[in-house]
C-alpha cells in the first residue's frame, strides 16, 4: 500500500460517491423520444443534478419540474429547478408537489413523462393526504426519524398519509407513458421505497401502517389515523390499469459503490471484502459487530488475511435517547472506536454519499488507532458522547469529521474499514 491508511480510506469513498453520479448513469438508460411531448419531473437530493444530465444527453424538446433539497440545485436550461427542505417537509414542498400533479394531468398517449428519482424524495414530495396538514406530516417525520424505525417501515406510514406517494403520481400521468430512472438509497433498492414509490406500485397498506405506528409509539392526529383506519390511505396497488405503461430502471444502487470502492482498494494492493449493501440496525450496535468482525481479521487473520478492507452499505438508525447532535454514520463510527479499543492498525470512515449524516452538513468521520486516546486528553468521554447521540461533536471536536458539500446524489450509507 503506497498511501496514507486516510488517503486510501478518502479515496475509496470519493469512488463510491463518484460512481452514482448522474452524469454517468443516466444517459444509456434515456428512452426514444415519444411522438407527442416528453416531461421531466422528479425529486430526491440527486434529482437536480439527474435533469441536468438529461437535458445534455436528450435529442428533442422537453420541459418539466423536479424538487430538490436546499443547496443541491444545478443550473438547466428548460427543466426548472425547485428547492425544499429536508428531512422535515416544509411549504415549499408541499407547493411543489402540487404543481407535479398539475403538469402531468392532462396528458396524453402519446406522451412520454420520464421521472427521476432519488433518495429524499419523500421529505421533498410531502403533499398531505385527505384531512391530514403539512404540520401533521411534520410532526410524524420528526417522530419517525426519532424511534428508530427502519426506512421502509418509515416510508409505509408517508405513502399512506400522503397525496402523491404510493404510485398515486404515475396514476396521475395516464395515459401518458412513464419512464422511471432511480437512484436507489434503500436497504434491498426496492422501488416503492426510494423517495416512498409516487409513480410505483406499493403492495404494503393502510393497516401495515398503523402497525408500525403502533409498534414504535407514534402519536398520530386524528385526521392521519383517521385516513388510515378508514382505509381511504390506500395507495396504487400491481395491476392497476393506470401503471401499464410505467417502466422503471435502477440507474444507480449502494452495490455499485461499493464495487466501485472495492475497485479503487484493489488497485491499491488491499483485498475488498464487500459485507453487504443492505446492512440495517441500530447505528451502535452495527458498529460494534463490525468491531468484533475488524478484530477477528486483525488478530487471526480470519476470514480474511491484512492486509484488507471491509465495505458495505445500508441505513442503520439511529433511536434518539440523548441531546447531542447526532447522526447515525458518526454513531456507527463511534460505537466502532470503542468497540476497537484502539487496535493497532485499523482505521475506519463511514459518511451518507449525499453528504449530509442526519440534519448536519456533515457527510461522516474517521476512525484511526488513537482515535480513543485523542478523545481522552480532550477531556472527551467516548461512552458519554454515545449515549448523548453527540457523534458529530465527538468526530469534530478531534477534527476527523468529514465534510464533502453537497454530492448531488445519494445511494445511503457507506462504511469502509481497513485493517492494514
């Protein structure tokens, strides 16, 4: 290995981020262009950067409207560019989302309508549904983002309480044909989970919903338990006649990065051992299995000999019990540090490839050998910054945060650990 363990451990999250650029996805997966109009909508923190790539690579004439996050817009030319907030929903979302469902509402089959979509969708599409406000929407997302429920149960309970999620924005376009390209940012990349599935089919329902509520102790409004209970939540199920002209494509997935990591490490002389793209739990319990796993390499060469690098993926979570600042990749990161007790050797980064860990603008961390030690004369209590959620003041007060801006794409979590 002729770099730094730091160097190596940057250079194979760039590749990560690198390979689910749109720039590089989209264009061999553009349809042929319809005989009538082509209109491009869309959303998710990629979905700026996705039109722009259309636009360059598109033969024809089209127009359209995608919603991105605040601070992820890039300059297009006939495809305006919307932003809003995320991941708590605002006004301007819910503005935006109506305007969607107003520009495919009268199309016809002739028609093609080419949806681009990516992770933090659904914040960004928050159109409430039947006797459900925004600031109802609001108050379940803080709660669902605090009680450690999974991505996909949390999508459930948006697609049902929503006006547009749950296939309801590919009903919304027929007859028009409609071309999903996605981004996926999900556990197992399944399409109705992916910013909640607006122009999919969803096969979960209104009462899988309220289990989950139930189940995680969420307080819901009257008119959201009202919308589910009564059933008139129900989304757009496979085999309805509105989605028969809808095709979709996964442009980019959590496996591609990490392939595209693992390619990076190889060329390096360390051996990749991808562990998963789909890695799901609590953040500090992910974290301190992949420290016995860490271990059992350093100290016996099992399963796999150093020098190597163990890469996977996912959406761990975060159950939030302490006032820090949180975010489940410097979660993951510190639980890992303790877990290592400063082995000798190992060294660690994790970061959201859309480069935002929680609500901080912070894509992440790294973990080295001293990490521990560091802490220690800081006057920093490692335990005590875990229980706190306060990973990001812990990784920042030592300087190891790791901070990217804006990637303008989003396939969920990346962790790479490098025993050398």
């Amino acid at each position: 290995m002729n770099i730094s363990p730091r160097e190596l451990l940057a250079n194979v999250f760039t590749a990560a981020v690198n390979a689910a650029q749109p720039e590089h996805c989209i264009p061999r997966f553009l349809p042929e262009p319809p005989k009538g109009r082509t209109i491009v909508i869309g959303a998710g923190k990629a979905s700026a950067a996705m039109a722009q790539a259309l636009e360059r690579n598109w033969p024809g004439p089209l127009s359209g409207l995608v919603v991105t996050r605040y601070g992820y817009a890039v300059p297009c030319e006939r495809i305006e560019i919307v932003e809003a907030a995320h991941p708590v929903p605002d006004a301007a979302g819910a503005a935006a989302a109506l305007r969607l469902l107003g520009l495919v509402s009268q199309l016809g089959p002739d028609d093609l309508v080419i949806c681009l979509i990516s992770g933090g969708g659904s914040a960004l599409l928050p159109l409430p549904g039947e006797g459900v406000t925004l600031e109802d929407k609001q108050a379940i997302n803080r709660a669902l983002l605090k009680s450690g429920a999974t991505i996909s149960e949390m999508n459930c309970v948006r697609r049902h309480l929503s006006g547009i999620k749950g296939g309801r924005l590919a009903a919304a376009c027929f007859p028009a044909r409609v071309v999903n390209l996605l981004i996926s940012d999900v556990p197992g990349d399944n399409p109705m989970d992916i910013a909640s599935g607006p122009t999919v089919a969803d096969s979960t329902s209104c009462q899988d919903a309220l289990e989950i509520v139930r189940r995680y102790g969420i307080d819901l409004p009257d008119g959201a338990r009202a919308l589910l209970e009564s059933g008139r939540g129900e989304t757009i199920k496979a085999g309805d006649p509105r989605l028969v002209g809808v095709t979709t494509h996964l442009i980019a997935t959590p496996q591609m990065a990490l392939e595209a990591a693992a390619a990076v490490a190889e060329a390096a002389g360390v051996r990749p051992v991808i562990l998963g793209d789909s890695i799901e739990g609590e953040a500090r319990d992910v974290g301190k299995v992949m420290a016995g796993i860490a271990l059992q390499v350093a100290r016996r060469g099992q399963p796999i000999p150093r020098p190597c690098i163990l890469l996977s993926g996912g959406e761990t979570t975060v159950t939030v019990r302490g006032k820090g600042r949180g975010g489940r990749n410097v979660e993951f990161l510190l639980s890992l540090a303790i877990g290592l007790n400063g082995e000798k050797e190992v060294f660690a980064v994790a970061g959201d490839t859309d480069g935002v860990d929680g609500q901080e603008e912070v894509a992440g961390a790294f973990v080295t050998p001293c990490t521990l030690t560091r802490a220690w004369s800081k006057g920093i209590k490692p335990l005590a910054s875990l229980d706190a959620n306060d990973g990001h003041g812990f990784f920042e007060a030592l300087d190891d945060a790791l901070i990217t801006g804006p990637t303008l794409t989003n396939v969920n979590d990346f962790r790479a650990i490098l025993i050398a």
